[in-house]
C-alpha cells in the first residue's frame, strides 16, 4: 500500500513538475524537486505531513489548472500516508469541485465513502500534529459530513445504499429520529431493488411505530407503519423477520383502533352522538379483531338502536405479551472479592458490610 502511494505522489509531483517546466518557472521547478525529495525519500509520517503542506503551498503559487490538480494529487497521497484522513477528504473535495477533469471520480467518490466508513467504526484525527502522541487529543467525529457529501456526489452509486443505512444507524445511536427515518426513505425510493431495502423497510416501518406510540395526533404516523408492515410482508413472505413484522403490524392496528375510540369519545361527550357511532363504526368495521373493539361495540350498543352485535372474529395475528425483568435477588457473601489465584497475592479479600452472613456473624 505505501509503495503504491508514493507512486501516486511520484506520478502528482512529476506531472506538476512537467507542466511548471513547461511554463518555464525554473525556479519554481527547483522548488517543486525539493518537495518531491521531502515527500517520497521520507518513510516517517512527519515527512509526508510536512510535505503536504508544501504541496498547498505550491498549489497557491501555481498558476495553470495542471500544476494545481497535480499539486492536489499529491497532497491527497501526502495526507493518506500520514493518516490524516479528514484532510485526505478535504483534498479530494476541492480536487472535485474544482478540476473534476484531472480526477479519476469514481475512484475519489469511492475513497470518501472509505473514509467515512473509517470515521463511523472509531477513526479520529489527532487535534494537533505536534501531540498526535496524547490519545486523548481528538478532532470531533466528521461521519456524517463525509458521508452526506459522498452521498451528494453519488445518490445513486452502488455504495450508496449501504451508505444510507450506516448513516441511519449512526442517527439512531445520537438520537436523531427523524435524520435516521430520513435516511431509510432514501433507500426506499432510490435503490428499491438494493439488498438493503429489506431492511430499511422493516426498520423504517417499527422506527414509525415506535414513533406513533408517544404522540400521534393525526395518526400519520401510525398508518404509515401499518402501510410498511403490509408492503414488507408482501415483499419478503418468506423472511426471517416475518412474524416479527405481523406482530408489530397487529400492534399498530391496535393502536389505529385506539385512537378512533379516543375520537369517538371526544364526540360523545360533546353531545355529537352521531359522529360518536361513525368512528365505533370504523373500529368495527376496520379493526374487528383489535383490542379496542369489544369496548367499541359496547358503545355503539348504547349510542344505536339499530346496531345488532355480531361474533368477533379470532385475532388474526398474534400480540406478543409485555414481558416484566425482575432483577436478582441479593446474595450474601462474607467477602466482596477473592483472589483466583495464590500468585495474585495483591488480590485482598473484602468484608461485605452489608451482606447478610456478615451481618449475621455480627448478631452473633
């Protein structure tokens, strides 16, 4: 790998060198061999770091689209082989905004998606070269930047599903919902034949349902998770997750049910009887087997005269019971901590104060 890039900063520092020699900036010229001495002689980080920024340098100074693309080039490698990652990512955005026509694009677009990969598994930069050495010295997280611009060049690369999803994933785990839900619609609508729309499917559909159990006025929310459910059932009959989806998918109704009896309470405690039964109705006629509807039927018994009660059917999909976690009961112990071994003598046993043997070998 470091062989193939000092190959890249040998082939960035000769076109650049080509074309400033061209130009006829000899001093220029003397100045550009000094950097390429600096940079590919130098196996140390610290020689590649100082030589990309000589390579800014020359990009500033120079004067032709060549010798700057070149000079990019070069600092791309420079910063790839001192590990500095999130400047790799900076070099390759100016090379492709600026002079996409020197750019091998595929093969920058799929670097950027690599470094944001690297970011989203724990990669950082040191804040400052000079103390790289103190671990603790870390520049912020930068995924979701790299990732959204590696997406903004490419919606529809073959990387992109994937790449939509890990964004998705990186959402929930901060926390932001709706960026996360955002992310799997993109892979819905973009990439609907991807390997990853299965999944985006059945996790945009229960992060919905999640959604809509804590405030749903309208039930957009709702609907639109029973809408997922269904289409993942349809698609994917056969999968692993399938009864997982139709247990959720029952929940959700049960949940559609609810909010039309809270509606049909509304009204018929505002004296409107007659929107009252049309909403029971509903209840009756969308969701017979949900949780809500023997209580619905019970209303419209009382609300209609020419209701006639029928059977209800069994429920169609089964509801998983809410389960209750118990934590351990406490056992006593006269000590807290035993050595495992006689050569780890430095392993000291611990009264346990509170535990019920010793509290007992105190009573007594």
């Amino acid at each position: 790998m470091i062989g193939k890039l000092k190959k890249l900063l040998l082939a960035g520092v000769a076109g650049m060198l080509f074309a400033l020699y061209g130009a006829g900036a000899e001093d220029i010229y003397q100045e550009g061999l000094k950097l390429y001495k600096s940079a590919a002689d130098s196996n140390d980080a610290g020689g590649f770091y100082d030589a990309a920024g000589k390579f800014d340098e020359s990009f500033l100074m120079a004067e032709t689209a060549a010798v700057r693309a070149n000079s990019l080039l070069a600092q791309i490698a420079a910063y790839r082989m001192c590990g500095l990652h999130y400047r790799e990512f900076q070099a390759i955005e100016k090379l492709l905004a600026r002079f996409p026509e020197y750019a091998d694009c595929d093969a920058m677009i799929k670097r950027e998606f690599e470094i944001a990969e690297m970011f989203r598994t724990g990669t950082r930069e040191p804040s400052f070269w000079a103390l790289r050495w103190i671990p603790w010295l870390q520049d912020v997280d930068r995924t979701e930047e790299i990732y959204k611009a590696a997406l903004t060049r490419a919606p529809f690369s073959p990387l992109a599903p994937a790449a939509h999803m890990r964004l998705a994933l990186f959402y929930e785990f901060d926390g932001k919902t709706s960026e996360s839900l955002g992310e799997l619609r993109k892979i819905l609508r973009n990439h609907p034949d991807s390997p990853e729309s299965k999944y985006a499917s059945l996790a945009l559909a229960n992060g919905l349902f999640e959604l809509s159990r804590y405030g749903d006025g309208d039930s957009r929310l709702v609907n639109e998770a029973v809408a997922e459910f269904r289409d993942f059932i349809q698609r994917y009959p056969d999968a692993a997750e399938i009864e997982f989806a139709r247990n959720k998918m029952a929940q959700a109704r049960d949940i559609q049910a609810v909010r039309l009896c809270e509606i049909a309470e509304f009204y018929r405690k505002n004296g409107r009887s007659e929107a009252s039964e049309r909403y029971l109705a509903q209840v009756m006629s969308k969701f017979p087997d949900s949780s809500s509807a023997r209580d619905a039927e019970r209303e419209l018994i009382k609300l209609s005269e020419n209701y006639l009660p029928g059977d209800f059917p069994e429920r169609s999909e089964p509801r998983l019971p809410d389960l209750r976690s118990y934590s351990l009961p406490d056992n006593g112990s006269s000590i807290l901590i035993s050595p495992l071994d006689p050569k780890h003598h430095y392993l000291r046993p611990v009264p346990d104060l509170k535990g019920e043997l010793s509290a007992g070998k105190d009573a007594e």
